[in-house]
C-alpha cells in the first residue's frame, strides 16, 4: 500500500522557494498569499494537513489558529527574523534560511512527517 503524501500548508511570501522544496520532496501544498487566518487556514486544508509552515513571522499568529483547527499539525517557522514571544512556545520548530537552505529543510519534514 502507498503512503499518503505529507499535507503541508505554507503561508508567507516564500522567498527561499521552500514550498517548491516541500513539493519536489514529495509533498502535496497549498498556500497561503495573503493574511493567515481562520477561514485562509481552512480554506488552505488545515484539517488535514501534517505541516503548517510560516515563512513571514508577521504571519505567525496563525500558528495557534492552525492548532486550534488540527492540533496535530506540526508547525514551522522558516524566516529570517526570531518569532514573537506569545507563540514562540507553541511553534514545534523555527528554522533560519541562512543556516539550512530550503531543499534540507524540505527533505527532513518530508522524511520526519511520514514516520510519523
């Protein structure tokens, strides 16, 4: 039986390509352009997703929404700047672009994400 595809939902601008890593990994996305939200969260596949990643920390009051919506989802920080203090403690994981590039970080979620 074939595994599933890891589900990720990336928001933010992305200027490292990080969800064109996540995809060539093997992983299904859909995105987030504008505002995280709620309804941007659900309207992206939240429910079913493994993997929300940030990449503006501006945008990362999304990341209690996201776990509100599917406590199970394994959420990422892959930004230049630190996250805000309030969700700092509810992200599972904040990466730099300048000590991991995109491609690394993409196999890894993938690879961690379907042992899971």
């Amino acid at each position: 039986m074939a595994e599933e595809p890891v589900r990720a939902v990336v928001a933010g601008p992305d200027d490292h390509d990080l969800a064109g890593a996540l995809e060539a990994a093997g992983a299904t996305v859909s995105r987030i352009d504008g505002v995280v939200s709620a309804a941007t969260l659900r309207q992206a596949g939240i429910d079913a997703a493994d993997l929300l990643v940030i990449t503006d920390v501006e945008e990362a009051t999304g990341i209690p929404i996201a776990k509100e919506e599917n406590p199970d989802v394994r959420t990422v920080t892959y930004a230049d700047r630190s996250l805000p203090e309030f969700v700092a403690g509810v992200a599972d994981l904040a990466v730099d672009p300048a000590l991991l590039d995109a491609e690394a970080v993409a196999s890894e979620l993938v690879e961690t994400s379907t042992v899971a």
